[in-house]
C-alpha cells in the first residue's frame, strides 16, 4: 500500500511540475534583455525591458501525446525620445498575419540560433543559453513591432513604426542604431500600466471591439500584446 501511494504521489508531483516547480526537470525557465539603441540628434538614448520564458517540455511524462509549449511573462520594452515621443517593442513579431512567428519565446530560439548546434531539444537549449550569457544584435527582421500612440490615452490612435525609418515617424535626426538581446538573470520589467494605464480594464482589441477582424491595426492588437503576467 506505502508503495503503491509513493508511486501516485510521484505521478501527481510531475502532472502539477509547471505549477508548484516539483519535478522541475519538465520546464527550463530564462530570461532576456532587449535594449534598443537609439541617436536622438546625435545624442545616444536606449530604452530596455526584461522578458521571461517558461519552456515546457512535457513528452517525458505523457511520451508521444506530450509535447512542447511555453509562458511568457513580461511587457512591451518603452523607448523615450524626449521631445520627439516614444515608441513601444510589442510581445510580438513585426508583421501582421504570421501567428506566433517573431514573439518573445520565437525571438529567443531564433536570434541564439548558431549557439543551439546540434541540440533540437528546447530544455537543453534553454540551459546552454544560460550557461553562456549570450548576446546578440537582432537582423532586421528579427526587431519586434514597433508602434506608438498619437495620443497615449487614445489606444486607436496606435500606428505601427518601421526600425529602418524612425524618421518618417519621429523626425530628422532620430534613428535606431541597433536592437541586442541578452540573457540575463535581472527581474522581469514592469510598470507599463503607469504609462498605458488603460491596459489594466482592457478586455477588447485596443479600437474597443471584442471580435478580431485585423481590419486595422488598432483591431489586430491588444493588452495581450503589451503587457503579460
């Protein structure tokens, strides 16, 4: 009888692992900095935030019906230019129909890519990441979306910002020199509420309808997309 209890008392500690941190050897958690670098009339400005994902590898305890996932915790990286206004990183890739391709967990795999070699398992590869400290400069198309707001308190009034332009948004003089993502042990950013205070009663897409169209971008985007506990 002792034996038989000990057996589902290990059984209910690996269902529960993502949840209570027992049997942890079913997720690998990491976190990254992303800073963004930017001339401001010549001048340097950098805005960063800290992002944290939770990999789940769960085929050790249900074998072929198990599988992959991920958590991500964490907010939109905000980068003030002064005068100029300030743009926002979203929690997801920089074009519009393309699923999860370029968000948090996505940009971690992908930018770190040449330091994974051989290892297609997603703990491992969490743990080399961490064992290495690794940085690198985004490609371009790696950057996540950028947006802004024409009015902060007017969350239709968001317009999306291309990286290799800041200019045509921001004026003459305004350029993003590069985007790093770096593995760090940091706390995860937050905060962004006191900025987009809106964010917190939010329930809808940010031009206030509940169904997802992708008619516009005010339509395609929500608090999902900025901010994530």
């Amino acid at each position: 009888m002792a034996q038989h209890r000990a057996k589902w008392l290990m059984v209910l500690c690996l269902l529960s692992s993502t949840l209570t941190g027992c049997g942890n050897s079913l997720s690998e958690t990491i976190r990254y900095r992303l800073t963004f670098n930017v001339a401001v009339d010549g001048k340097p400005v950098s805005g960063s935030g800290i992002i944290q994902v939770k990999q789940s590898d769960t085929r050790a305890l249900f074998g072929s019906m198990g599988g992959f996932g991920n958590e991500v915790t964490g907010e939109a990286v905000t980068v003030d230019l002064g005068s100029h206004g300030e743009f926002f990183a979203l929690l997801r890739g920089p074009r519009v129909g393309l699923g999860r391709l370029g968000d948090p967990a996505w940009l971690l795999f992908h930018a770190f890519g040449d330091l994974l070699k051989s290892e297609t398992d997603p703990l491992p590869q969490v743990r080399l990441l961490k064992e290495q400290r690794a940085r690198r400069v985004l490609h371009s198309d790696e950057t996540p979306m950028l947006v802004r707001f024409r009015d902060l308190d007017e969350p239709k009034s968001v317009e999306q910002i291309d990286p290799a332009n800041l200019a045509a948004t921001f004026g003459t003089g305004i350029v993003l020199r590069e985007a790093v993502i770096e593995v760090t042990e940091d706390p995860v950013t937050a905060g962004i509420e006191a900025k987009l205070p809106w964010l917190k009663t939010m329930k809808t897409q940010l031009d206030g309808d509940r169904l997802h169209s992708g008619a516009t971008l005010a339509n395609e985007l929500n608090a999902y997309d900025f901010y994530r506990r």
